[in-house]
C-alpha cells in the first residue's frame, strides 16, 4: 500500500513539475530546457549553437554533468548557446532519430549542422571542448 502511495505521490510530483516549467515561459539562452521539436528546428534556422543533453534522473554520470553545463552556459562567450534536455526513459522514438543508445549523451550542433557527440563524459575540460564546437 505505500508502495502504491509513493508510485502516486512521485507521478504527481512530477506532472506539477512539468506543468510549472511548461508555464514558466521560454527559457533563457544556456538554460536547459525539455526538447521540443519546434523550438529545436528555429534554434537550428537561426544558426543558434545548439547542445542536446541526453540524460536520466538515475543516471550518475548524467547529474555530474549538469552542473558543468549549467557552469558553461554562464559564461559570456556561451551566451547563446540552446541546450535541450532529452529524457532518456520517455523519449525511445527520438533517440533512435538521434542515434543515441545510452543517457549521459551529448550532441553539438553548429546551426543544423551536428559538429560533435561525446558519450559518460565527465571532465569539464572535455565537455568544454564539445560545447566550444558549437561555436
């Protein structure tokens, strides 16, 4: 029975959270927000620099690599850079357009053109490097 009740209390929470983001408007350039097929594709015409962030809320490697993302994206040179988060768990029909097999994914895009993926990178160095392709 609280098994059941968590399963509930945890499907809630997470409707409200996505309500609330949905409602909290577009987001800001570095700030990371769900991938929607729409504003990918204006980000992509407008010659944006673009990072998908492929990730899991289980996934170690993935919430290592957030706040380093977080930290680039605050960066001057980084200001425009669009960073869309695809959940690895719900959305198995865009990995496979993306090609991608495993969470902890990231793919760089320089407008349309994709310029780079790294897979369970941790080093922010490295990540640095891939997020400076878009550029």
């Amino acid at each position: 029975m609280n098994t059941r009740r968590t399963v509930v209390a945890l499907a809630c929470s997470a409707v409200l959270s996505a309500i609330a983001a949905a409602s909290a408007g577009p987001a800001a350039a570095g700030e990371a927000v769900p991938f929607s097929e729409s504003a990918f594709e204006a980000a992509q015409k407008s010659g944006k620099p673009i990072l998908i962030e492929v990730s899991a809320p289980w996934c170690p490697i993935c919430k290592t690599q957030k706040p380093i993302l977080a930290k680039l994206a605050e960066q001057p040179r980084f200001k425009e850079l669009q960073i869309f988060d695809v959940d690895f768990d719900s959305q198995k029909q865009l990995l496979r357009r993306l090609d991608v097999r495993m969470q902890s994914t990231l793919i760089a895009y320089k407008g349309e053109a994709e310029v780079g993926r790294s897979v369970g990178e941790t080093q922010p160095e490295w990540i640095e490097g891939l997020v400076e392709k878009t550029l």
